[in-house]
C-alpha cells in the first residue's frame, strides 16, 4: 500500500538511505544510554526494587502513550512527529547530563528522563512503521524491513562492547552527551528527506473518533485482528527464552560473565543473519508462512533449549531463536504495511507496539515467579509446547483461515 509516487525508478533509494541512515545512528545512541543506565543503577544502588522501577518507566509510558501516538501518525506529518520525538528525547537527556554534571544524582530524575525516552518512542514507533511505506516501493518493502532488522542486530553486538568501554572511561554525563549527538544527526538527516502528509478526507473527526474508528478497523479487518492476537500470544510466551535463560545459565551451567555473554552473542548473531538474509531475498518469501513457521520455531526451541544439558547446545538454540525474530517481526510488520491503508496505519501500529510493549513484561510477570517454583527448564518446555498449540489453534478458526486466504492472494510472492 506505498503511496503512487515511489512506484517504479530508483529514485527512492537516496531518502530511504538517509532515512535507515539517521534512524540507526539515533537508535545507537539511545542504546547506549540504555546500557549505561542500566549499569549506573546495577552499580550504584545494587537494589532489585529500582531496576524493577527502571523498568516501569522505562516501558509503561510507551504502552500508555502509542494509544495516541498511533492516532497522531495518521492526523499528522509522520516525519515531524518522529522528528519531534527525537528532540524532546534529547533536551530530556541533555537536561539529566548538565543536572548529573551539577551533582543531582536523584533517582527521580533519571526515573523522569526515563518516562520521556519512553514516551517518545509511544510517538515514534507507530510514526516511524507507517513512514517506510511512503517512502520504498510496495514490492521492496519485507527487503528494507528485512535490512533494517539486520542493522539493529548489528548494533545489539556493537553496543554493548561500546558501552561498556565509555562506561569504564568516562563519567555517565558523556554518554548523554554522544546520544545527543547521535538524535541530532537522525533529526538532520530525516530533514533532508521530503514526506508529505497522508491525505484524509475533509472534516477530519475527532481524536476520540479516531481512536474509536481504529479499533473497529483492527477488529473488523480479518488479516490485522488474526496477526495481532496472534502476535500477542506469541509475544507473552516468547518472554520465557528470552529472559529466562540467562537464569538458567546461571543456575546450570555456572554464572562466569563470558557464559552470559556468549548467549547473548548467539542471539544477536543469529538476528544479523536472518535480518540480512530477509533483506537479500525477501521478494522471494510469503509473508505469512513465514510468519507462522517463525511462531512454530519459537516454540520448538523453547522445548529443546529446556532439555539442553550442554551449554554449547543451549547456544545454538538460542541462535535459532535470534533468527525466529526477524522471522516473525519483519514479515509481520511487511503484511501490515501492505495490507492496511495508509491513512490508518498510524493507529494499527500503535496497537501493535501497545502489544509488543506490554507482552513481554507480561510473559516475565507469569513466568519470572514459576521460575522460582519449577525449574527454568520445565518453564521452557511448558512455554514452547503453549507455543506450538497457539499456532495450531491460529490455524482452527474461520478468522485464521480466511486471513491466511487473504494473504496468500495479495501477499505471498510469486
């Protein structure tokens, strides 16, 4: 559903790399100061109950506000939504680094700062996931999404090394600092690229009619309501593996640094290669079966990495893992894009990133404690057979099977 002037021609591969460009050099930054943050609050105060508040406001604000920021992407210019956002992040990080730099060190602050990071990106996620259709041609768009999602898995693997080096040499402040640096560079960047408003009929309604209006189009559209509760399902139980075994590593295999970070090595690697491996040959894919294949995955690794006895093994399911991720994310968000009209796609996304922002946290508030009651073995391997039942019922239902009908006609790749 690409608007019809970037059908054809080549011309829109300059915005598209400035676009991807500035987007990742702000995305580094901000993982930068998520790292440090995190650490800061490890190091300073080694309490339990404030990374859990961390936590809170750190992702609750997100939730809450993309009920509206799906909304404002659709009424307004996507491009200065995201812009906008971004320079509200960065103000909010350049005023914790001078107040840090001043000698305030109050949690309130960095809890604060927190929430508008947090915040911003409730505004940027649905603005930035509607913008990519405007910009790349309908029948590139799963290989950009794929390419994009290869580009974050890089920076999953750099940014911590990063990190960890400025953390060790330099005081907190000057992380804030390069993140400031690194959103301005994106802002400047997306100002280069020409995006026009998406048109809406005249006597726009209201916001609440908007939201309203959303929800009834999510709900009656059959392809959209089946990915989103499908993506929920999947999202809650895929807490388990993915914050669990690090628990399990400790508890079974022995708590050395470098067996923790040899997990998370496996994971990120195995993101690059199927981010980059969707981007290449993407045209060839169909979305949904690769979707529902990916779901599947989830939940047969979940079950061998809980009968893993051999960390090296463990390993490599979690390198399945990092490869199920693309799998299923980039497809997904390709078919809403293709699938969903431009107008509304806005509001769809913000639902979407309400799922994603709460499902996880979720998955870890039911499967967090059984960790304590059960063995993190057995949880993975209740949580991958729950995975596996989930994708067979996604395919009982009449909604399933006409939402699989409807993206095997306009979707899957010839």
């Amino acid at each position: 559903m690409s608007p019809e002037p970037n059908a054809g021609g080549t011309a829109w591969r300059r915005p598209v790399a400035l676009f991807l460009t500035g987007q990742s050099v702000s995305l580094f930054g901000s993982m930068l100061v998520q790292y440090a943050v995190m650490w800061y609050l490890t190091l300073t105060t080694k309490d339990g109950g404030v990374l859990a508040l961390s936590t809170l406001f750190g992702f609750g604000p997100q939730a809450v506000i993309s009920i509206f920021g799906g909304v404002w992407a659709d009424r307004h210019n996507r491009k200065w939504l995201i812009m906008g956002a971004d320079a509200a992040i960065a103000v909010a990080t350049l005023g914790l680094a001078l107040f840090m730099l001043a000698g305030n060190t109050e949690l309130w602050l960095i809890f604060a700062v927190l929430a508008v990071r947090s915040t911003g990106a409730g505004i940027q996620t649905p603005a930035v996931a509607a913008l990519v259709p405007q910009l790349v041609p309908d029948e590139h768009l799963l290989r950009i999404n794929g390419l994009n999602q290869s580009i974050q898995a890089g920076m999953m693997l750099i940014a911590p090394a990063v990190a960890a080096a400025l953390y060790a040499t330099l005081p907190i402040e000057m992380i804030f600092f390069v993140d400031v640096s690194t959103a301005l560079v994106g802002i400047g960047l997306l100002a280069l690229i020409p995006v026009a408003k998406v048109p809406r009929p005249e006597g726009s309604p209201s916001y609440l009619t908007d939201l309203i209006e959303g929800v009834r189009y999510a709900h009656g559209h059959h392809l959209v309501r089946w990915l989103l509760g499908l993506n929920a399902v999947v999202m809650v139980l895929a807490g388990a593996p993915s914050f669990l075994t690090p628990l399990m590593v400790a508890r079974s295999f022995g708590d050395e640094v470098w067996k923790l970070t040899g997990l998370e090595l496996s994971f990120s690697i195995g993101m690059l290669i199927a981010g980059a491996t969707i981007g290449w040959w993407g045209d060839k894919l169909n979305r949904l079966a690769l979707i529902l294949l990916a779901s599947a995955a989830f939940g047969v690794l979940g079950i061998g990495m809980g009968l893993s006895t051999n960390l090296w093994v463990l390993y490599l399911f979690m390198f399945g893992i990092g490869i199920a991720v693309p799998a299923f994310t980039t497809p997904m968000t390709t078919a809403l894009q293709q699938s969903v009209e431009p107008e509304t796609q806005g509001r769809v996304f913000g639902f979407f990133g309400i799922v994603t922002s709460v499902a996880m946290p979720l998955g870890m508030a039911l499967f967090g404690p059984l960790s304590n009651v059960y063995s993190v073995e057995v949880v993975l391997i209740g949580t991958g057979i729950a995975t596996l039942i989930a994708v067979g019922l996604a395919l009982l239902p009449a909604t399933g099977r006409r939402a699989l009908a409807l993206g095997s006609g306009s979707l899957a790749s010839s």
